[in-house]
C-alpha cells in the first residue's frame, strides 16, 4: 500500500495543506488539521521494498502516472492527491521542510507583479497573461554543514610612501604570515534534483531556515514533490565549490592589514559534518511566449522571482538612447552654465 | 517607473557633478573684465600706454586662450632673466585656462638690456623655438631704439597669429630665392593688426578644441555613451534575479575564527623616486625651478640682447 492520501474525516473529500493557516485543510467543509498533532502514515505503515513499482489511486482506482522522481502529486483523473509513500521511506525519507507560506492565488498575484516591473520586457509580456501553469514543487535540497580547517601561508607587504625634498620614498615592510582558522558553514542548501536548474536554485536563496519543520507526509498534499536525484555524497564537491569563495574573502578578511599578500600555501580541509535532506518550496511558474516557453521559480517562502525574461530590443534601445541622451544634454548644459560653452 | 525616475535622476546628478567638480578650476579664471598683463615695473610705458596694451593683450589673448604676458624690470639683484622669467610663472601662476595654464611672457631686463620669450602649454606648443626668435628678431630694433609701445604691441600681435597655427600645420617660415618670406601667414611687420584680423577668418577650427578634455564635444558623448551602455547591461543582468546571499549568511559566526596567527616582520625594502613636480595641478604650491625647465615643463624659449 504505497500510496496515501488525505481524506477529511468529516466529508471524505481530499484535504491539502494551506500555506496561510499551516495545516492541513479541506475545501469541502472548512475542517483544519494540525498537522504536528497528526500522525504522518509514513511512520505508520511499513512498506517492504519493491512491493510495488505502479500506483494506483485510492479514490478512483487508476493509474498513477508519475515520472520517477516524483512523490508526491494529484491523480490525473480524479484530482485527489497522492504522496507516494515508498518512495520517501528509508534513505529517501526527508528530514525536514520548509512548507509554503505563499498560496497559488498569491503566487501569481507575485508573479504579475515582478512582470510589471521588468524594465527590458516586451509590453505583451509584461501583460503577464499567458500563465501556462504554476506548480508548486517541493524540491529537493541538501543542507551541508561543513567544517574546514584552513591553514595558510603568506608574504605579506606594508607599503608606505612619504616625501622628503625632491624624492619620494617607497618603504615595503615584508612580512612572513601564518594564519590557522577554523570556518564552519551551516545549512548550505543545494538542490539535489536533476531536472531544476542550478542557477536558478541558488538564486533563489536564501530560505528563511526559522521556517524549518520536521518532515510530515501532510506537507506535500496539494503540491508536488520529488526525491533527490544524487546523494549528499555526489553533490558535496558542489556544495564545497559554492562555499570556496566565502573562505577566500574570510582568508582575505585575516590579512587586511598589508597592502599586498600573496599567499604560498593555503590548505583547506573541508569535512562534511552533517547532510540533511530538506524539501524546499518553490512555485515553478511556465509562461508562454511568442511560442517559447520560459521558466521561472519563485521562493515559496519569500516570495523572490528568478528567471531570464525576454528582452525586448525596442526598450533596450530606448533606455540606452534615453540615459544617453539625457547624460550627453546634462553634460552640455553643465559646460554651458560654465560660460565654456566651446566646441 | 517611480524607480525609472530614481535612477535616471542618479545618473544626471552623477553627470552634473563630474562636471562641476572639474569645471570648478577652469571658471575660476574666467572672471569677467581685464587681466593685469602688462607689469611695466621698470617704467618705460605711461598709463596710457599701458591701458592701450593691456587691453590688446586681453583681446588677443581670449582669441587665442593664452595669456600674453609683457614684464619689465630694473631687475637690481641682477638674476639671469631666463631665471627672472621662470621665477615669474612659478611665482605669478598666470594662465588662461587655469593658474599655471596657457601663456607667453616677454621678459625685459633692463639692467643688462635682455630680452626673454618663453611660452607655456599651449604657446609652448605653438610657440617653438623658431617663432619665438622670429618675434624677437623683429622687436628687437624697436627695444633698441627706444620705441617700446611698437615693441610690445608687435610682440603681442606676432605671438596672437602664431598661436593661430600650430608649426606642425605648415613647415617654418621658409625663404623664396628672393629671399623674402614666402609664407602666407607669417605675419607682416608692417599691419600686424590687420593681419591678425586676416588669421581668424581664414583658419579653419582645426585646432580651436578647448584645452580641457571635459569641454569637448566627442568626449562628452563618448561618457555618455559609455554611461547609457553600462545602465542597460546591468539593467538586462539583474532582470533574471541576483544572486541576495553573501559569504555572512551561512557562517556560523559562533564556532568560526582564528585559531591561529603569526606575523612575523622579515625586512624593509627602500626605493626613492625623484619627484616631477607638475603646475598641472592647480594646488601644488610648491616651487622648484631648476635646470633648463620650469615647473610648467617649457623647453621652448628665446634670449637676446638689444
């Protein structure tokens, strides 16, 4: 029995989770359940591996659809929703989310909004009529903490110049520097699925981690979810990758007081401390085009667009020929109030 | 559009400051009225007469943007007049343009009956070496008799057409096998009014473009340009969202920080670098005059006795 749905006791109907009240509520009779208070099923019922590999859904009997990632969606032909429960047991059972505090109405009320204020989008866009759908998705992310023990090797040059007489003098102190820094980084998020663009995800950040809840099924009715495509394991070089700039400006902020540093050696031993499996909400939005489908997420939580717009050619130019122009004129009147009106 | 307004209300304050900030040293010479450019210390002019030069310098000189300078001394501590002359731009920082700016000076030591011609910036460019001994050739006689009025008007004269014309444009005054000048704008002794006058209409504006860099027209659309250029690529960059989380947000501050740190002081390292003192800039105060150049960097000078 692999897949679990939400009926209300109350009137049978399915029951979603509303991301204005936080618990689980159903359309039909207004009943709201708490969602920490219930039991998720997951710890309920025990699935034997590969018990099942196609799903079919408790209201009306059919074939659940779904693409392999997925665990959680709605029936294609009755709506109801399903949460594909094998597939988040055992090593695939999240730790924690942050569930949706902005609901669909509002999403696209946010959306709309962030299309108006596009500056080099074309009019028809801008419009924002040609909402194709908007889904919200649970995506799959790692939150890495990471420890590193840094230990850095340096030249470093105090530069100092003053005058006597006719020459200037230039005095370099040189000096030998070592530093041994310990820098741990918390909850560092990358998105663990494959079809979710990197970029996009990270732009999204950041999730406001007070939000964080421990994982329950009842979450994800209504929305869809997926499970992770790589383990922490493969996505660590990411993760250390994302977080090399952050030591490179901490090692940087060590050694502030030369004027120039040029480091000799610097190892960085990074040590994964902990991975949690986190869903994360995002509301993916596609939107129809001049026959092109764009692509674009929005913070379930924070409510913050990421996305490449069209670009309009037309408005390009005119703010290019617009700040040119005004910048040109201003500069002209400048020299005309100076009397050297010339040239 | 309320941020349309704001930003584009930024970029015009942005220009308009630029320019003020470097239009400030260029206004301050422009004041309105006659310039004192004739310092006739030694006495061998009347009011009159000095009024009636000065007021051709003033003229001549706003033509060309180049203050034309006429300084006579008795000269008593007896110093080089080449010396007396560079002291006197260090000293007097006159210019056109700005203090230290455009300008040509004649020096008369009358202590030791010499002549000194030495321009500067501009005059520097368009006065060589040959133009300047040109001018001084042909006051000479003038000084010698006594007749220093046609002196100076011709030196003011002469040097106003020359720096009409830089060298580069026509080769120097060249001489015909009837040994007379064969040179359409060397300029006449004879009507030197009026031959000026000719210079004006006849030249093209090639080389009338204001000295200051700021002031010119391809400049100022090229910043413009550049300004409109970098608004909209960062205006397309930030349309698909930014990147909001800094190397702060996921440090946990707490268990983070040096464990560790040695600096240990190894040697001093001491290069010296003579210092090339510059008039360019206006605030520099200082003087040293040494060798055969001045702060103001000319090269270009003319001596004689008369």
């Amino acid at each position: 029995m692999p897949i679990i749905d939400y009926k209300c006791p109350n009137c049978g109907s399915g029951m979603v989770f509303d991301s204005e009240t936080g618990m689980l509520s159903c359309h039909s009779c207004g009943r709201n359940e708490d969602i920490q208070d219930s039991p998720d099923p997951l710890k309920v019922h025990v699935f034997s591996e590969g018990e099942a590999t196609e799903y079919h859904c408790k209201s009306c009997g059919a074939v659940v659809m779904t693409e392999s990632e997925t665990t959680a969606t709605t029936c294609s032909f009755c709506g109801s929703v399903v949460v594909l429960g094998d597939r988040l047991t055992g090593e695939l059972a999240p730790l924690q989310v942050i569930p949706f505090a902005i609901s669909k109405e509002e999403a696209v009320q946010a959306f709309r909004k962030w299309c108006r204020k596009g500056l080099l989008v074309p009019n028809e866009f801008m419009a924002a009529d040609r909402i194709k759908g908007i889904t919200g998705m649970y995506v799959p992310f790692w939150l890495y903490d990471i420890h590193n023990a840094i230990e850095v090797h340096a030249h470093g040059k105090r530069v100092r110049t003053y005058e006597q007489g006719d020459y200037r003098y230039t005095e370099t102190r040189h000096y030998d520097v070592y530093r041994r820094i310990r820098l741990n980084y918390v909850n560092v998020p990358i998105d663990a699925s494959e079809k979710m663009n990197d970029q996009l995800m990270d732009r999204l950040e950041p999730f406001p981690y007070d939000q964080l809840k421990s994982f329950n099924t009842a979450y994800l009715a209504g929305y869809v979810a997926e499970k992770y495509s790589y383990d922490y394991k493969e996505l660590f070089p990411r993760a250390q990758d994302k977080i090399s700039d952050y030591i490179d400006s901490y090692i940087s902020s060590t050694v502030s007081q030369y004027t120039s540093v040029s480091f000799s050696e610097k190892n960085i031993h990074a040590k994964c401390r902990d991975a949690k499996y986190t869903l994360l909400p995002v509301w993916v939005v596609h939107y129809d085009y001049k026959n092109l489908e764009y692509t674009f997420a929005m913070n379930g939580q924070t409510g913050k667009v990421v996305g490449k717009p069209p670009i309009s050619k037309l408005k390009v130019l005119a703010w290019f020929a617009g700040i040119s122009g005004v910048s040109f004129l201003s500069l002209k009147l400048v020299t005309w109030m100076m009397g050297g009106g010339l040239g | 559009m309320k941020r349309n307004r704001v930003v584009l209300s930024v970029l015009i304050f942005f220009a308009v400051w630029l320019c003020f900030s470097i239009g400030m040293k260029t206004s301050v010479a422009e004041e309105a009225g006659l310039k004192p450019l004739i310092y006739d210390e030694a006495g061998l002019l009347n009011q009159d007469e000095i009024d009636e030069l000065n007021e051709l310098a003033n003229q001549m000189g706003a033509l060309r943007e180049t203050d034309i300078i006429i300084w006579t001394s008795d000269n008593p501590e007896n110093i080089d007049v080449e010396l007396m002359t560079e002291d006197f731009y260090d000293e007097q920082a006159p210019g056109y343009d700005k203090p230290h700016g455009n300008a040509v000076i004649l020096t008369l030591d009358m202590n030791n009956r010499e002549v000194y011609l030495a321009g500067f910036y501009k005059a520097e460019t368009y006065l060589d070496n040959d133009r300047l001994d040109e001018i001084r050739s042909q006051i000479t006689p003038d000084l010698a008799n006594g007749d220093y009025k046609l002196a100076f008007q011709t030196y003011i004269e002469t040097a106003s057409a020359y720096l009409e014309v830089l060298p580069e444009v026509k080769p120097d005054i060249t001489y015909n096998s009837n040994n007379s000048y064969n040179n359409d704008y060397s300029p006449p002794v004879q009507s030197p009014t009026h031959a000026a006058d000719q210079y004006v209409t006849s030249r093209p504006e090639v080389n009338r473009e204001p000295d200051n860099l700021f002031l010119n027209t391809w400049f100022q659309l090229a910043v413009s340009l550049i300004i409109g250029v970098i608004s909209v690529a960062v205006m397309a960059y930030r349309s698909g969202g930014r990147v909001t989380v800094n190397s702060r947000t996921y440090e946990e501050a707490h268990t983070s920080g040096i464990l560790d740190s040695r600096d240990d002081y190894l040697h001093t390292t001491v290069t010296k670098q003579k210092i090339e003192r510059n008039t360019n800039n206006s605030s520099g105060g200082g003087s040293s005059s040494g060798g055969g150049m001045t702060s103001g960097g000319h090269s270009h000078s003319s001596r004689g006795s008369f």
